[in-house]
C-alpha cells in the first residue's frame, strides 16, 4: 500500500543518520573494546576481556568510578531535589512575579558551558575574584579549589548545576502546576503544612515528571560535565576531577589507549541502560496512577 | 504569613542573583581596562569605559572568520536536524505501521547513548573522508540526534486525530495535509526546537574540539578555550569580552523567543 512507503520515507533521513552515526558506531566501540589498538596502526591486536580486567585493576579507574558517582550524588541534590524545591515554592508558595523569575531562572540554560567555567573559574579565584573579596571582609577565604581533591567536583558540579537548573526547573514547575489546584487548597484549608503538602501531595503526584527529570540530570550531567573538566582541570588533581565519560576520552584521544577507552565507554553505556530501563519501568508503572 | 511570603521571595532572588550574576561579571569586566578589573573588582559599572579589549581580542584571533565559521555550522544543523526530525514525528504520529511503538521506544533510547561511545567511530568515518578540521566534519556526526523526534511528537499529538484522518480519507496528498494542517498548529514548537538545536550547536563544544586544528576553523566556545588560565590574568578582560560575544547570540534568541522556548519545554516532560 503506498501510505507504507511513505510512513518509510519520512523516517527514512533520521533513521538513515541514526544507523550510521549512532548505533553502527556503538556496535563498532563494543567491538574496539576487545582489542588493543593506538587509533592510529593498522594492526589491532584481539585481547578478549582483557581491557575490562586491566581497568578494574586499576586503582586509578576505581577512583574515577568512585567519583563518577560522587557527580551523580551531587547532581541529584542540586539539579533534582534543590530544583524541586525552588519548583514547588513558585508555584505555590508565591503570587507575583512568577513570569519574571520563570524567564530569569531559565537564562542560564542557553549560555555555553566553556562561558560557565571560565566566568566561575574568575569569580571564584581564590585571590582576585569578587568571591574571595567579599568573603575577606569577614575574614574567610576560598581554598585553592581547582587543586584541592573533593572541592573540585563540587565547585565542577555547581558550574553544571548553574546552567542546568533553569532547563530542569522549567520541567518540573509544569509538571507541578499539572496538579489539580483544587488538592492543594483543600490541604491547604486544613492546615498541613508547606513542608507535608511538599512531601505527601507535590512529589507523589508528579513522581513521572519528577524521576525522567532525575535520570536525565544524571545522564546528561556526567556528559554535560565534561565541559568544565575539559577547560578546569583536564581530570586533575590526579584524576581526582575525572569520571567515566572524561575518563573515554582521555584514554583515547590524549593516550591513544583506543581498547580501554572503549571499555570504558561499553561500562558507561550499561549504567545508562540500567538507568533508561529504570525509567521504563518507573513510568509505565504510574502512568495510570497519575492520570 | 507576611513575613514567610517575602521570605520566599528573597531566597527566589537570591538564586537568581546567583544565576544572573556571571552574566553581568563578564559585561561588566569586557568593558573594563584590565588595572581597574583587578583594583575595582566589585564595581560593576566600569570606570572608565573601554572598548580596547574587543580591539585586541579582533588583533589577537580571526574573531569574524570564527564568529561566521559558528554560526554556519549551527544553521546548516538546525536546518537539517529540523527537517529530518519532522518528518519522522509526522510518521510516528500519523502513520500506523508494524513495529511502530519499538520503532519510537529505539529512537528514544539512543537520547541514553553517551557520546564517548560514538567519538571514536565517529572519529574515524570523518578521518576516513578527510573532512578533519572542516565544517562537515563538525556538521555530520550531530545531525543524529533523535531528541526533536521526541520534541515534535509531544507537539503534534496534541492536534486532534481526526482532523487529519479526515484529510487523509479525503485523499489529500501528505505533504498537503503537512503543509495546510500540521505546519501552522505545530508551528511554535518547531520555532523554538530550532532555536533550541541552534543554541546547541552554537555551544557545542566536544565534537569541535576533536574535529577543528587551525585557528581559522575554529568556533567561538572553541576559541575562547585559548584563552583560559587560572594563573596569569593579563588575558582577562580579553576572554570576557570572547565570553560575551559567545553568550550573546543565544541570549539574544531567547529573549526574543522567551515564550514559546518556555512553553515547549514545559510539556516536553516524559509522559
């Protein structure tokens, strides 16, 4: 029937770029990484499960795993739950200006993340930033953060959170504006408090919005944080800034350890998996709840 | 009550000031000699006022080779992401086929593939076709993204069904029913995915970096990495001056398309 052919045809051109720049690549880095290559020599030498082994003994790829999920933590507090939070108080805990703070909450979201790390890189110099200046006149001082282990992700996180807040809390103010009013007011009239509506009512009744928005932050937040990585502190101080996706692209392009970056790769791609799958289940389980 | 009410106010302000602020730091600092940006680092009015750091960073970096260069390569994207992503929601939409529901769930989990897992690949299919260091080296690989798929489907499924079942019944060709029904309804949440894949590509920074070597090729998120140190600052009010003119196109577009940026995004929520 020709309304087949041209269901095919539009999908055509997007499936066509998909096969050859995204799955046909990921099929071609599972391969790579059972090999030892440098990228560059015509010979790759097969090595089995060997690129696996030798980075779970690594005590460096253990570290970078650990911190991996340490971004993850972080994210979680500050592009999930401090986003909910700001969410929900305006759009319930406040009257006016609600449009303003919409638009002025989202700006972030559009500026580039080398912009980002190099404005926070200058705003929080440890001498001369206007930070370091406003905290010496109580006395207080900003350690030398992009060389102090633990700091640093957290000031590289905060630079993450700074643009990606705006995208996230737009998501889930209108998921939360999706509640029926008229449960809100009720609670309200019976006295339970901000804290409980916030708890009992706001977060079970946009649970869908509420996890997509969670698991996004963490996929795109590990990648969106390569940036700040990048042009900070290249993975240091001794690796202690790297995670996974950092971690890829080091091994293949500054050490040219083309078989470990891509193991490394394969081992990113299952936690996103896990967490896609994680996010298949959750909604098809409340979709039904919620509407 | 009074009190809590201004309360929540306050703490809105404060996250805004927070978000805000970087971006007042760069003008402000841009427009700065580069003495005062060190002795008068809190004043955000500059005194006195100069133009001398957009004059050296043009003397230091091919800045309209660079600024043409970034805005090619993410029209030629936006254009050709938009298109493809289009097309394939109308189907996904309006079309009934076998496999369709696996077809959609497939699109949308590649939005989960990290980009590590592709770069080397990808890598070498642009090596293989010697477009190293060109703009289709930059262009090819980002025309797969299956997020405007996703994007557009929202959109277009709020259009009632049987306003193009009707038409379809009646014969009218696709691309008429496309044209005269779909374009104009879907029409705001096509403007601001463009604009936001524009933004995207604008900022783009990874695939650049892997693919651009000469300075003339190069993209402002690009260029602007030349000018980052943390030590020596006589490159300061040089890099905010970059810093704005990189920020400035996209800040631009979304105050323009504020609105309908907003909106689109609001219902782009998993559902």
């Amino acid at each position: 029937m020709a309304k087949r052919y041209v269901s095919i045809l539009l999908l055509t051109p997007a499936l066509l770029l998909l096969t050859i720049f995204t799955v046909g690549p990921l099929v071609y880095t599972i391969y790579l990484s059972f090999f030892d290559w440098n990228l560059i020599s015509p010979n790759k030498t097969f090595v089995g499960l060997e690129n696996y082994a030798e980075l779970f003994k690594d005590q460096t790829f253990r570290r970078i795993i650990g911190q991996t999920f340490l971004y993850i933590i972080l994210f979680i507090v500050l592009n999930t739950g401090l986003t909910y939070v700001t969410a929900y108080v305006i759009a319930h805990l406040i009257k006016s200006n609600k449009g303003f703070y919409k638009v002025a909450i989202f700006t972030p979201s559009v500026i580039s993340l080398v912009v980002g790390s190099m404005l926070f890189l200058w705003i929080l110099n440890p001498v001369s930033g206007p930070v370091a200046i406003v905290l010496g006149w109580f006395g207080l001082s900003i350690p030398n953060w992009t060389v102090t282990e633990g700091m640093v992700i957290v000031i590289l996180s905060l630079i993450v959170a700074w643009k990606v807040f705006g995208y996230n809390f737009i998501v889930l103010y209108s998921g939360i504006v999706g509640i029926p009013s008229e449960i809100i007011e009720a609670a309200k009239l019976d006295k339970i408090s901000k804290f409980r509506i916030f708890t009992d009512i706001i977060i079970p009744m946009s649970s869908s919005t509420g996890f997509y928005i969670l698991i996004m932050t963490i996929v795109q937040g590990l990648q969106y944080v390569f940036t700040p990585i990048r042009v900070v502190t290249q993975g240091g101080p001794n690796y202690y800034s790297s995670n996974l996706i950092y971690h890829s692209y080091h091994e293949a392009f500054d050490l040219f350890n083309t078989g470990i970056s891509a193991a490394s790769s394969v081992i990113t791609l299952l936690i996103f998996m896990f967490l896609l799958a994680m996010q298949f289940i959750f909604v098809e389980r409340n979709v039904y709840y919620e509407n | 009550m009074k009190i809590s009410h201004y309360f929540w106010h306050i703490l809105i302000i404060v996250f805004i000031i927070i978000a805000i602020y970087p971006i007042l730091f760069a003008v402000s600092n841009s427009f700065k000699h580069l003495n005062d940006a060190f002795t008068s680092t809190i004043n955000l009015i500059p005194n006195p006022f100069t133009f001398e750091n957009y004059q050296r960073l043009h003397e230091t970096i091919p800045l309209l080779k660079i600024t043409l260069n970034t805005f090619v390569i993410a029209s030629i994207i936006t254009a050709f992401k938009i298109v493809t992503s289009f097309l394939a929601a109308y189907a996904l939409t309006y079309f009934n086929f076998r496999f369709k529901k696996t077809t959609y769930f497939l699109l949308i989990s590649t939005i989960f593939i990290p980009f590590t897992v592709t770069m080397i690949p990808n890598y070498l299919i642009i090596s293989h076709f010697n477009l190293i260091d060109s703009v289709w080296g930059v262009i090819l690989p980002q025309l797969a993204d299956a997020i405007g798929i996703f994007m557009l489907t929202q959109a277009m499924r709020n259009i009632p069904k049987p306003l193009i079942e009707a038409a379809q019944i009646d014969n009218i060709s696709t691309f008429n029913i496309m044209k005269d029904h779909v374009l104009p309804i879907v029409r705001p949440a096509l403007t601001s995915t463009a604009i936001w894949f524009f933004i995207l590509a604008w900022n783009d920074y990874v695939w650049p970096l892997l693919m651009l070597r000469s300075r003339d090729s190069y993209t402002l998120p690009l260029a602007l990495q030349l000018f980052v140190s943390s030590e020596g600052g006589t490159n300061f009010t040089v890099a905010m001056a970059l810093s704005v003119i990189t920020m400035a196109i996209p800040l631009i577009l979304y105050l323009i398309f504020q609105r309908y940026i907003i909106n689109t995004f609001s219902s782009s929520g998993i559902k």
